[in-house]
C-alpha cells in the first residue's frame, strides 16, 4: 500500500488557483478578494497548527490530552452555533446549549464508535478518536444550527398561532409542535441530502483520502458507510436535544411562550 507524499512545495501551483478567485474578484468587482485572503491564511495557520498538534497527541496517547483536546473542539463548534444564529439565545444559554448539545450527541456517538466498531488500543487513541470526532462534530453543528435558527425564527413568526393554542388550554409543547417539526427537518436535511448524493454526486473526502493514501475502495466505501451513519445519528441526537431544549428555554413551567430572551435579529 504506497501513497503520493506531498511537500509544501508542491501546493504552490494550486494555490495559484485561489489567486486566481481574487483576480476574478477584482475584475469583476465582487468585493470579496479580502475575505477571500483572510480565510486562505486562517485556513493554511490552522490546519498547520493542527497537524502539529495531532502529531504531539498521536504520540503522548494522553487520555487528558485527548479529552482536552475534544473539549476544545467543542468549545469551537459552540462558538460556531452561536455565530450562525439570527437571534441566537442571550449569554451563557446560547453556549450552554450549543456546547451540551454537541458533547452529548457527537461524544455519544463516537465513544459508541470506538468501542463497538473501531475498537482501537487504548479504546481513546487520537489517531482514531479526534479524527472521527472531528467528522460528527461538524455535521452535528450544522444541524444544530439550522434547528435552532428556524426555531427561534419561527417562534418570532408565528407568535400568534401560538399564543392562541396556549391561551386554548394547550401545553407548550403542543402549541410548538408544528415549528419543533420545522426545525428538526431543517436541521436533519442536509444529512440527508448528503446521504442521498453520496457516490454518484460526490465521493466523499475521507473516502476519497484512504484511495489516494492506497486503500482497496471497496474497503474505503465501508469505512465512509461507518462515517455516515455515525453523522446520521449525531445531527439527529444533537439536533432533537437542541430544538426541545431550546423550546424549554424560551417558555416556561406555566406555558407561557417567553420571546423576551430572544434578542432582536442581527444586522446582517
């Protein structure tokens, strides 16, 4: 089993296609050649700083390495949630929610992972645990993102609808329904449409990866199969706990619906 090892030499030419994006910007005065070579140098810092860092981790095999290391990726994927939000939820609620919700959904799911199918040795190795973590989380943060936003804007939308259904006897939660349906649909579609469009639209990046890196495919096909069920179950788990607990949150023990801890929309 060979594989192609790159040099940093060798990306000079495809970053040249980047360039290329910001001249197009220039010309045709899109306005975005800034942004553009901002997040190309964030992106080249990070994923160096990453490599260096899971080189360290890969060989202390540090259980506290490896927590500290998974707890600042979700503290990241919070910090995310809260930033992709119209009317995110005021202080400590917003990040509290984000982050519970990621932890429990992406870190059940990947311990579930390591000891049922993956099975490494110790069970927490960060060449296997991060990696994985790393998948789920990002995928459980985007459905947590869509839930929520759809949430807390259709909440903002159909205030009368329900206030009526409570003002008729109806508990919160049926008063909510409809939008709780709403959210939990939003925030599982794109795992869905990615499950639907994986192999003929697209070959996914890990699968992708183990061919280049000299993988049979048929091998690679069973590890991606892994990776998207495992992201299935996430963004559902991380979703269903963000969307109920973000119900709980802007309602109370009476039944009343509390729009007042929703701050206004931000400016966009």
């Amino acid at each position: 089993m060979t594989y192609i090892q790159l040099t940093y030499g060798d990306l000079i030419l495809p970053a040249l296609l980047v360039l290329m994006d910001g001249v197009l910007s220039l010309a045709l005065r899109l306005k975005l050649e800034k942004q553009l070579a901002i997040a190309t140098v964030r992106m080249v810092l990070q994923l160096v700083l990453v490599g260096y860092a899971l080189t360290f981790l890969f060989a202390a095999v540090s259980p506290l390495w490896t927590a500290l290391a998974a707890f600042i990726m979700v503290l990241f994927a919070s910090r995310e949630i809260v930033a992709r939000q119209k009317r995110p939820l005021p202080g400590f609620w917003s990040y509290g929610l984000g982050a519970g919700c990621t932890l429990l959904a992406a870190g059940i799911v990947t311990i579930f992972a390591l000891l049922t199918e993956l099975r490494p040795v110790p069970w927490y190795h960060p060449r296997y645990a991060l990696p994985l973590l790393g998948m789920i989380l990002g995928n459980t943060m985007t459905g947590i993102s869509l839930g929520l936003d759809v949430l807390t804007n259709g909440l903002v939308r159909e205030r009368a609808a329900v206030e009526a259904c409570l003002a008729l006897g109806g508990t919160r939660y049926q008063a909510l329904l409809p939008i709780l349906r709403d959210a939990m649909r939003s925030g599982l579609m794109p795992t869905i449409n990615a499950m639907a469009a994986i192999g003929l639209v697209s070959l996914p990046g890990m699968m992708t990866g183990q061919i280049l890196a000299g993988v049979e495919p048929i091998d690679a096909v069973k590890y991606q199969l892994l990776i998207m069920f495992l992201i299935a179950g996430g963004t559902g788990l991380g979703t269903l706990a963000a969307v109920m607990g973000g119900a709980r949150l802007l309602t109370d023990h009476r039944h009343r619906l509390r729009l007042d801890r929703i701050p206004a929309e931000k400016s966009t």
